[in-house]
C-alpha cells in the first residue's frame, strides 16, 4: 500500500514539474503560479505545496528536470559521435539535433534553460536558488567537456575558459533564433560559419603558445 501511494505521488510530482516547465516556456518566469501550475497539471493547488513546500523549490527542481533532460540528450549525441566525428562534426550534430521538427520539445527545454540563466545573471538570490551558492553549474557543461576532450592537451586552463566561454555567447544568440523558429537553412549555414570561427579561435590560441 505505501510502494503505491509513493509511486502516485512521484506521478504527481513529475507531472507538476513538467507543468512548470511548459508555463515558464509558453509564459515566462514571472507569470508563473502555484494556480497557473495546478491548472496545467490538473491537480489541486494544495498539491503544488504539499510535495514542493514553495514555489521557490518547484522552480528548483524544474531547473534540475530541465538540465537532466537536456544532459541527456547532449549526452547521447556526444556518445554516438566520440572518437569518430571531428570537433566541428560534433558541433554541427549539437545544433542539428536540436532544429530537428522531431525534437521540439527540446526548444522548449532550450526556452526555459536561457530564461533561468538569464535571470540568475540580475538577481543575486535567484542565482543561488538555482545554480547553489557555491555550484558553478550551467546548462553548458557538456561543450565544456567537449572543449577540454578535443584541445585540454593543447591549451591551458585559462585559454579553455575564453573558448568555453565563446561558445555559450554564440549558444545564447543562436537559441533565441532557434526558439523563433526562423528558417533553418540559414541557421544551419551560419552556425557552420560559427563553428569555423570557434576553430580558428582555437588555432589561434594553440599557435600563440608554440
């Protein structure tokens, strides 16, 4: 009988939190509610606070869902093309995936991921909320990791920080046109001259050591 009531309130759960996150991706951060969320999940609003105690810990824990789905699918990607595709392949892969008409619910992913981290960068306390007060987590760990995989050899620390760097301010342009949906066949193309502009950075910094 418990195993039961346990797995129905992990359903409740899951499904307030995929809730939040289709609010904050159709309406923003600051429209969301603990009413807005129980209407979308079709569940009462005590609901809301009896497995999330606040609405600070369900937007949380939506950042946590939001990231965990994202990672995963960063992850696969990353799998299937390691050790066989280039640097720029992989990046290409990245973008590709996401712009795919198969793989919409991920723009929505890429909607909510941007709206916390561009709020986390005004407010002090939302930050800490989000990230951790000593966490230095962002949704872009994984290109950090394939930085560091492909040219950790070659560049120091410091220099994998600027590249690493470089490549989320061109994520935050692109996922604004990739929200809006705007034509594919050019953002496909200049994403790829984004990637060779990534590329002859490095080259730069690799030449500059030797």
């Amino acid at each position: 009988m418990t195993d039961g009531r346990e797995q129905k309130g992990n359903k409740t759960k899951e499904a307030l939190l995929h809730a939040t996150i289709a609010l904050i991706a159709e309406n923003g951060l600051e429209a969301l509610s603990a009413n807005s969320i129980a209407k979308k999940a079709n569940i009462s609003k005590a609901s809301v606070f009896h497995h999330f105690g606040s609405m600070e810990t369900i937007q949380q824990e939506a950042f946590i869902l939001t990231d965990s789905l994202m990672g995963e699918a960063l992850e696969e990607i990353y799998q299937n093309a390691r050790g066989t595709d280039s640097f720029a392949d992989i990046m290409l892969k990245y973008f590709l995936f996401f712009i795919d008409e198969k793989n919409n619910d991920y723009l929505n992913l890429i909607n909510v991921q941007m709206q916390f981290v561009m709020k986390s960068s005004y407010d002090t306390e939302f930050e800490e909320l989000v990230f951790g007060k000593d966490s230095e987590k962002t949704p872009f760990d994984f290109f950090e990791i394939l930085v560091n995989d492909f040219y950790g050899d070659k560049l120091d620390a410091n220099d994998l920080e600027l590249v690493n760097d470089l490549i989320i301010v061109h994520i935050n342009g692109f996922a604004a046109f990739l929200i809006s949906k705007a034509d594919q066949e050019w953002l496909v193309s200049i994403w790829k001259e984004n990637i060779k502009m990534i590329e002859n950075y490095i080259e730069s910094l690799i030449e500059s050591k030797s």
